[in-house]
C-alpha cells in the first residue's frame, strides 16, 4: 500500500470511539449504531479501527445477499421465481397453450348456452318430423331431453370444478372424460 499511516491516525483509529461519533465519520444515525450494537455487528467499547472494518463487513455482506436477516436473498428468489412465472406464462402464449381463465370461462358459457339451447329446441323439432308421434310418447321423449340437458350442466360444472382445482394447487389437468350419471329414465326411454 506503499506510505505507513501517521502516528496520529494510528492512534485515532486505536482508541475507543463514541457512538455519535461513528455515526457522523459513516453517515448514519446514532440510532443506527445503537441497532447495529444490539444487533451485534458492532461490539460496545471496540475501537473506531475494529468498528470501521466490522462495519465495512457488514456493508460487503448485505451487498452480496448475505445480510444478517437474509431479507435480500428472499426478496431476490421471490423476485426471480415471478420472473419465471411470468416467462412460463409468455412461452404458453406463444404456444397457443394459455388464455386468461375469464376468456375460457366465457368461452365455456357461449358453448353451454349453445348446446343447452340446442335441447331445448329438440322436441319442437321431433314434432316437425314426427306429427303424427303419441303424445305419451312425446312426454318421454320430453323428459329424456330434461334429463339429458341437466346432465350436460351437472357434468360441464364438473368438469369445470376439476380443471379450477387443478389449475389452483400447480397439477396437471386430466382432461379425461367426465362421468355420467346412469339415470332410470334414459333406460325406460327405449320402451314402446
């Protein structure tokens, strides 16, 4: 480092200093040493050479995420992981593999409404093609369509309820085919 110190700053730097005057020789509050003290970074009655080089350790730490509470390293992986999340999230796109969850949802509406309005209008069209068809049999036919179309409601919630669920605990989503349920009157339809 080439030049010795002054006898005089050697002796400076060697002697107890005061709280206050740290603070005003770094440019922190008194307050600031009195935490750093009780955090232990700084030991109490240490002199100004000692309380310089712990002090300076401790500014190297924190800039390199290894502060004492490990709050920046936190906040660097909590950073870092909604990075990832939001590139995962872009490479979906891209692949045609996401779409917000509101846009499916109203996609899914317009096609249930579609397919419900479609049952609804089955027994004015089998009255169309079949005129001279009994009105009993008319009845069960009405019914199967009541049946049917609270099927496909029950099984499109189902199916809904399933994919939210795996979308909200980060698993995959089976998209295997729903259940349906065995009615008695699908069964009795087919008698004359």
């Amino acid at each position: 480092m080439g030049e010795a110190l002054p006898q005089q700053l050697k002796d400076q730097l060697q002697a107890r200093v005061r709280q206050q005057d740290f603070a005003e020789l770094v440019g922190i509050s008194q307050q600031a040493v009195s935490q750093l003290i009780q955090k232990g970074a700084l030991e109490p009655g240490d002199t100004l050479d000692r309380w310089l080089l712990a002090y300076c350790e401790r500014l190297r730490d924190q800039a390199a995420g290894r502060d004492a509470d490990g709050s920046l390293a936190k906040e660097r992986a909590a950073l870092a992981r909604v990075q990832r999340v939001g590139q995962e999230i872009r490479n979906n796109k891209e692949m045609g593999e996401w779409a917000p969850i509101g846009l499916l949802g109203d996609v899914l509406a317009l096609a249930s409404q579609a397919v419900t309005d479609r049952f609804d209008s089955l027994e004015g069209s089998i009255r169309k093609a079949c005129p001279d068809l009994p009105g009993e049999a008319l009845n069960q036919i009405r019914r199967v369509i009541v049946n049917a179309r609270a099927e496909w409601i029950r099984s499109t919630a189902q199916l809904v309820d399933q994919a939210l669920d795996a979308v909200t605990e980060d698993e995959p989503y089976d998209q295997g085919e729903p259940e349906l349920a065995d009615t008695d009157d699908d069964e009795s339809a087919t008698a004359p």
